[in-house]
C-alpha cells in the first residue's frame, strides 16, 4: 500500500534494518530506492541499487513517476501498488 500523502517524508526501500520499507532478498541493495509524494504525485527514485528498480518492467534512470496499479521492481521482488 502506498504511504499516506500527508507521512511527509519519503519512504526509503532497501535491505538496511532503518528502511521504512525492509526487503531482504539477495538482490535487494541495502538502500534500493526511496518513494516520495511531490506535486501531488508519487516518484520512485533508485538509489544507486545494484540490481535495479524497474516500474511496469522499464528500469527506472534517476527516478520515474509511479501511480496505483503499477508493478514495482526492487531486484527481483516484484510488487503492484495499491492505495486505501
């Protein structure tokens, strides 16, 4: 489920125990990616992962705008987000 808009700050995804979002898989960095509210939209950035962050299976370059529905990447772990 994405965060509530009004959280504030981002979300960071990654292996690290500090991860907002902790995913531990062998292909997941440490810290992988970081999701963020900004303009009234949602932005995945990677964070320099090793093994990537792709949405609808398009590997994300700096970071990419993300909305319900989309299929979400971190390595291997693939999931589809969804709002309440």
């Amino acid at each position: 489920l994405l965060p509530h808009p009004a959280h504030g700050h981002p979300l960071r995804i990654g292996r690290d125990p500090a991860s907002g979002l902790r995913l531990n898989h062998e292909t997941v960095s440490r810290v992988h990616a970081e999701l963020r509210h900004q303009g009234g939209m949602w932005v995945l950035r990677d964070l320099g992962s090793t093994n990537g962050t792709t949405v609808n299976g398009r590997r994300v370059v700096g970071a990419a705008v993300v909305r319900e529905g989309d299929q979400v990447g971190f390595g291997r772990m693939l999931f589809r987000l969804a709002a309440d």
